[in-house]
C-alpha cells in the first residue's frame, strides 16, 4: 500500500491533493470524487500547482508538468543537481 506524503489544499478550485508514495490525487472538495491522478515511476518529492498545471518531482529526478483539465502530460524533464 502506498505512503500517505502530504496533504495540499487550493481554494482556487476548491481541490484537495493528496500525495502518496508514486502518485499525485486531486479530489473535487464539492463532489467528492477523484479528479485525476498523476503518476511517477519513483517516490513523488515535490509538487506545485495553478489552476490549469500541476508540477511534480520525483526521488529519480524527473520533472513532470501536467494539464490539471486534461490529465494529459505537457513536458518532461530532468532535475540537476549542483555541487
């Protein structure tokens, strides 16, 4: 069973976002349902989101943007590490 991650709240479109271990839900606080859900091969550590995208970071580096109407997967990218 996946990880419980974190919790985020948007009054902007009253969704709430759960984050689990491989994957990102976002749940329509006034019909209760599963809007989407956003998927990462590894552990997701990090998201953003507006009203039309949602950016999420995985544990392998992966940058992934997404369309929050659609669902459809806009750019992929890849974090960098400096050092």
């Amino acid at each position: 069973m996946d990880k419980l991650n974190g919790v985020k709240y948007t009054s902007e479109t009253l969704s709430l976002w759960y984050v689990y271990t491989f994957f990102i839900s976002v749940w329509n606080m006034q019909t209760g349902k599963c809007q989407r859900t956003f998927r990462h091969r590894y552990p997701v550590m990090a998201i953003a989101m507006s009203t039309e995208t949602v950016i999420s970071g995985c544990e392998g580096g992966k940058v992934k943007v997404w369309d929050l109407r659609t669902g459809n997967l806009i750019k992929v990218g890849y974090s960098k590490v400096l050092g």
